[in-house]
C-alpha cells in the first residue's frame, strides 16, 4: 500500500460545504424517510441484471452496504435543505449506484456511490469530483455542481458524491422524436465538446485530480488554467489513472502467470514502437468522455436542441487520443457502416420492399447518413480526432486497443492479430526494419483453422 500513500495526502471528506460530524448524525431511518420502489436491502444489492457464471462473485462486487442514515443526514447539511423525506433508488448501472433524495418541498439532489468494481479506492471517487469541476469551471462543459463528498468509507461505510440532479431531460427519451436537422446540430455541439477536450494541452498521462488530493504533487503534474487561473477557486494536478483497464479483474493486484498470455504480451511490447502513430498529435494526452448515450445527456424538454448537462465522469482520464477517440454512442446504430464521404441512399430494390421494410431502410439510413455527418464535422472542425479515428481503425491501432484485454478474453484475438502483421510487415512497417517477432508456421497453421472454422478458442 505504499503506492497509494504516496500520493495521497489524506483520506478524509473534502468539500466546499461544511459536514456535519457523527455526533450530528442520526443512525436511523426514523425521520419518516420513505424508501420507494424497493426495500432498504435492494438499495445495496446490485438489481438489474443476473449472470450465468461465477454469478456470486459478480454480485460481491457491486455490493456497497452503507449508513442510508447518515447519507440522508449529509445530503441536508450540505445542501442547506430542511429535511429529506424520500429515496429513490435509480436503474443502475455497472460501476456504482445511484440515490434520488427528495425533500418536503421538491427539491431533488443525487447521491451516487461507487461499487467496489468501479477502479481503485480513493482515486475513482477523487479523480470523478475533481473531473466534473474542471470540465465545467474551466472548460465550460455543462456538468453537475457537486455539494458534498468524500472518497473515504469512514462516514458512511462507503465513498460518495452528493450533486444536483441534473435540470431537462435525458435525451434518449426524446431522440425518436427529434427531427434530422435538429439531431445534427445536436451531434455537432458534442463534436464542439470533443474538440475543446481535445485542444486542451495536459503534460503527462493519468487522471484529473485537486492539488489538495495528492501528497506534494510535482510541478510538471500541475494542470495549467490559462485564463481562468484567476476565477476558478482550484488548482488541478494529473495524477494516477482510474482507467479500468488497469484494475479490472485484479490485474493491478496479481502477477499474471499464463504463459501463453506473457508471451503474446511480450511480442506485443517489440512490436510497439513500431507500430506507435508517427503523428504525435494523436499520441498526446486527452480528456475524453467514452460513453455518451442518451442517458448521459441532458437537454431542454422545450428545446431539445439545447444541452444543459453530460452525467457519468467517473473513470474519465487522460490517455492517448488514438485509445480514446471514439464516435459518440448516442449515433451508434445495428447494420453497416458505409465507406467513404459520400451521400447514403436507400437499397436499389426499395419500391419493391413492404412497408415495414421500407421503413427499416429509411431509419438505416437517417442513422448512416448522421454517423457520416459526424465523421464530416469532425474532419472540419477537429481533424486530429478524425486522424485518430482512422489511426485506430487500421491493423496496429486495432492492437493497441486491444492489448489492454490480454490477460481476460483477447488474447486469441491480439494473437491472431500479431500474426498478420508478422506476415505483412513489409507493407505495413516497411522492409528497412526487420520483424522483430518471429511466431512459428504452427500457430499460424492453427490461427488458419480456427478462422476457416469460425471458432475462436479462448485460452
């Protein structure tokens, strides 16, 4: 536990409010708190979904037992509120679980508590606050405001954000509905978020954090303001990453021992270099939201068009825009994606398709024709986005988004990967450099016969 003492200067609530100490707290439900659309034991347990393997261990870790209690009693002192009457918990996600508190008189406020598979203690919940503010203060990015928190179990027996509920609607429940061109000025404010994430210089890899978060951090890790520097009441650092690729299934606990696994990682690393963008401008580190869907967007219910606020910040951090760039979830569609920049038509065979078929293809094709439109703003407005797209898209992108699965289910997949360029490395690389990999005519014989059969063997 070294690691995380060195780079934690305390593990106690901070906050622009004032919290009430225990003595203040009382450790009952007894004020006529209402716990609606569930019992209290649902709020802890994760409750949507089940599995059909290692189902126990799954739910072990979206387990979070907590003083509801004295998260009410928090929720009031922080928010200036008389009393809260009512706990809602909402439909929850992988990572964490989400209260909706409300008051006597309609005020709604939002607690969300990490699950234990949300990423590292302390850094998850610090690195998330400390996001929020940022990207809002400084970046202009429509967030909510943050009332009161800590990234320490000591209060409640779990870490915790208290934050306003976000004003408007989600955007999902409107999306159906919402005209083409109304759509694609939607898509092009995300394309204006994205672009101003990615135009913001940060000086290493990692995560956003306060300065007051982290034990003496080095001036290089210090998150210039520009000029903001003389409103915004912060100072923010990089400090050590919440990409879960780092901690999922234990990997930052456990020394891995799969032979198999170690060797395809190690050809991996020689190729590396190699295969790194020449272009560094999509290497450097970028904030970036990867999951903007419908339900993390919230908008004006008279004016759809109009974003209030973007949810769901935990684990954001600072990597390379070729890992990160990605195409906004909420244009994300079942069927092909059409090649190149030109115009999207209906299928050759149109009037002869039934009205329900003829239908499917016009909806197929609004939701091509926006993703292109996209890929079309992009190039216009933020081109490194769209050099980081096409980057990631090609054979040594591919591997490097996926080396981070290597020791759960994509080894086969990086493996069958690395064969490929082994065989075309004087096309891809050039034949100045020699291969640095040399997998045996065996396991390219086998790659061939697990292709041809259509089975993948995971190992």
């Amino acid at each position: 536990m070294n690691w995380f003492r060195q780079f934690t200067s305390r593990q106690t609530h901070t906050s622009s409010t004032p919290i009430p100490t225990r003595s203040h707290i009382n450790p009952t439900l007894s004020q006529g708190i209402l716990i609606s659309d569930c019992d209290e034991d649902s709020i802890y347990h994760y409750t949507s979904g089940r599995w059909l393997w290692n189902e126990k261990e799954q739910l072990s870790r979206r387990y979070v037992k907590f003083n509801l209690a004295e998260l009410v009693q928090i929720a009031t002192h922080a928010t200036g509120s008389k009393s809260f009457v009512e706990v809602q918990k909402l439909p929850e996600g992988n990572f964490c679980k989400v209260l909706l508190l409300k008051t006597e008189d309609g005020k709604e406020v939002i607690a969300k508590l990490p699950n234990p598979n949300a990423g590292s203690q302390y850094f998850t919940t610090a690195s998330e606050v400390a996001t929020m503010d940022y990207v809002r203060s400084v970046l202009n990015v429509p967030t909510p405001t943050v009332y009161a928190w800590s990234p320490s179990t000591e209060e409640i027996g779990a870490e915790y954000i208290i934050m306003e509920r976000s004003r408007g609607v989600e955007l999902s429940k409107l999306w159906d509905d919402i005209p083409g061109p109304d759509k694609l000025q939607i898509v092009r404010q995300l394309v204006g978020f994205e672009k101003t994430l990615v135009s913001t210089r940060f000086p290493v890899y990692g995560s956003i954090y306060y300065a007051d978060n982290l034990c003496n951090p080095h001036p290089n890790q210090m998150i210039e303001l520009g000029p903001k520097k003389n409103t915004v009441g912060a100072a923010f650092v990089v400090g050590p990453t919440t990409n879960r690729t780092f901690f999922d299934d234990g990997r930052n606990a456990v020394d891995p021992t799969a032979q198999r696994k170690q060797e395809t990682l190690q050809n991996f690393i020689k190729v590396v270099k190699s295969l790194s963008p020449k272009d560094k401008e999509i290497s450097k580190p970028v904030l970036w939201h990867p999951d903007l869907h419908g339900d993390n967007i919230f908008v004006n219910p008279d004016q759809p068009t109009e974003i209030l606020s973007i949810i769901d910040w935990q684990a954001v951090n600072l990597s390379p825009l070729f890992l990160q760039a990605r195409h906004p979830a909420l244009i994300e569609f079942e069927g092909p994606i059409p090649e190149g920049l030109q115009s999207i038509s209906l299928p050759n065979n149109f009037d002869e398709l039934s009205p329900e078929e003829q239908l499917k293809a016009k909806k197929l094709r609004a939701a091509q024709s926006l993703y292109k439109l996209y890929d079309i703003q992009m190039i216009q407005d933020c081109p490194e986005i769209a050099a980081a797209l096409t980057f990631k898209n090609s054979l040594a992108g591919q591997i490097a988004g996926l080396s981070g699965s290597l020791f759960s289910d994509g080894k086969p997949v990086v493996q069958g990967m690395l064969i490929k360029l082994q065989e075309e490395w004087a096309t891809r690389v050039g034949s100045s450099i020699p291969c640095p990999i040399s997998l045996p005519r065996s396991m390219r014989n086998s790659r061939e016969r697990t292709r041809q059969s259509g089975l993948v063997v995971l190992s």
